[in-house]
C-alpha cells in the first residue's frame, strides 16, 4: 500500500484537492467560516512550501553547488521570455480577457525549478548537483523578478509600486532564499538538527502532496468563481502546455551542447508548480492560476514519458 501510495501521489494529491473543494463548499453549516479557512489555507501555504524547501536544501552538498555554462543560457532564457510577455501584458488593455491567458502562460516561465526534479533527473541518468546548483539560482532569479514585475502587470489601486514591491518582496524573497540560508547555517552551527532533517529529507514529498492538494483547491475554485469562459479557462490550460513544451525542448537542446541534455531539459522544464499556483492566486488575477494548474499535468506526463522511454531502452 505505500508504494501504491507513493507511486500515485500526483492524481491522489490532485483528486483530493478538487473533490475537497467541492465537499467542503457545498456544507452549508460551513459558509460563514470559509473565509478563515481561506485565510488559514492562504497561512499554511507559504510554510508548506518552506518547509519542503528546507528539507530539499539539506541534502544538498555546498562543494558541489558549482555554475556551469548552460546555467546560464537557460537563466537567460527563463529572463528574456518572461520579460517579453510582461511587455505584451502591459501593452494589453486592462480589461482583456488575454491578459489572465498571459499571467498564466507567465508564472509557467518564471517560476523556478521543481526540488522533486533532482530525483527525476538522476533516474534519467542526468546529473543532480549541476541541477540542484540551477534550483538555487532559479529560485534566486524568481525572488527578483516576482517583486519587481508582477506589482506592474497587476497593479492594485490601494498600493503604491514601492508598497506593492516591498509587500511582495517580504514574502517571496525569504520563502525561496532563507530555507537555503537556514540549511547552511543548521550545517555550520546546529549539525545535531541538520542531520536530523536531513535524514528526514524524504518528508518533503508528503509535504509537497499536501501543498499541492490545497492549491489544486485553490485552483478548482478559482475556476468556479472565475469571470471568463469554459473555452477560455482551456485555453489558459494550453497556454501552460505551450509553457512546458517550449521550456522542455530549449533546456534540452542547450544541454545537448553542453553534454547534458537531461540535466538541463529537467531544469528548465520541471518547475515547482505549488510555488507557482501559489504566486498566481496571491498575486495575479486568480484565473491565471489555471496555467500552472494545468502545467502540473504536462510536465507530469513527460517524465512519466521519459522515464517509460528509459526503462525500455534498459531492457534492449
């Protein structure tokens, strides 16, 4: 049963996620609650996801964390495109529908490297640490990037861009930079506590099945409440594959060049799709949140894909 478990933790994770949003909406003696298990999902969120990270960053050996070459296209890559459709959004009339379709397609780009992918990429045959040395920096890159960007292309009314930035700034800038801080310090300071989550460091993929079972809530929600079209909810959902397809095929083709072309297409192409559905909720118009949803789907589908391909060519 837990290597059912585990084997089915994504579609598990998913399904309860929706079916819980459904259960617990449709309790009439709950309705003048929900907004504090808004709130307290909205809390338990951000710690989920620093916690996971925490554990992540603790397995990680500092020596290795070496840049190499195609670290930097792809940070490039991540930047240039992401820039270029902030650009399109604000060129966009305020009111466009295409602009949820362009958050969506946006967070699917700048979001940074899933901490699972480490584990798809040495079952590839890939290298974890060169992988693990591009999670750090992306995450780095997203820390910038979100605070600076998204108060522009969502601009709220009661907040100044200053405001906007530093509100933005003191949630997202430690969430994704402070778990790794802390495990160096746990390191050099606290070798009794690192040790003791490092061994526990497989409890980062429960925590990430519970992550991702209350943003798929947040999601399935998003959806119901949403303003816009069945069509146009698909077409967010495309924009994610295109996301991912896109993402897939430039980290492989540059670690080609650079002979390693597993290492670099997971990099790219594996995000953190719970930090990602988090951010658009948060601070994006909440449709949005349906690229990433949709983006755990498709990056899913190739590694399951990849690693088909890879236990086939094992048995020949």
């Amino acid at each position: 049963m837990p290597k059912f478990l585990k084997n089915w933790t994504l579609p598990i994770a998913m399904l309860t996620g929706v079916a819980g949003y459904f259960f617990f909406s449709g309790i009439s003696v709950l309705s003048p609650y929900k907004p504090y298990i808004n709130g307290m999902v909205s809390f338990t969120m951000p710690i989920l996801i620093f916690t996971q990270l925490l554990l992540t960053f603790c397995k990680v050996e500092p020596r290795e964390l070496i840049p190499v070459r195609w670290h930097l296209w792809l940070l490039l890559i991540q930047l240039c495109i992401s820039i270029l459709i902030s650009l399109i959004l604000l060129a966009l009339p305020t009111d466009s529908h295409l602009k949820e379709l362009g958050e969506g397609t946006l967070v699917c780009f700048i979001c940074p490297t899933a901490t699972a992918a480490a584990v798809i990429t040495a079952k590839l045959g890939g290298s974890a640490s060169t992988l693990s040395t591009y999670t750090l920096l992306s995450n780095l890159l997203a820390a910038v990037f979100v605070p600076l960007v998204f108060p522009i292309i969502e601009p709220h009314a009661q907040l100044s861009f200053f405001c906007a930035f530093l509100k933005i700034s003191s949630k997202v800038f430690p969430l994704l930079l402070s778990p790794f801080l802390l495990a160096l310090l746990f390191r050099w300071s606290a070798k009794p506590l690192y040790r003791y989550l490092a061994s526990h460091s497989g409890m980062a993929f429960y925590i990430w099945a519970i992550a991702l079972a209350l943003v798929m809530a947040q999601t399935t929600r998003s959806m119901v409440h949403s303003n816009v079209s069945f069509r146009y909810e698909l077409l967010i959902a495309l924009g994610g594959l295109f996301a991912c397809a896109i993402q897939f095929f430039f980290g492989k083709a540059i670690g080609s060049a650079y002979h390693d072309r597993i290492s670099a297409g997971q990099a790219l192409g594996q995000k953190n799709t719970v930090l990602a559905i988090w951010m658009a909720v948060t601070y994006l118009s909440p449709a949005s949140s349906i690229g990433p949803g949709s983006y755990v789907v498709w990056q899913n589908i190739m590694n399951s894909w990849q690693l088909w391909k890879q236990r086939k060519n094992e048995k020949i």
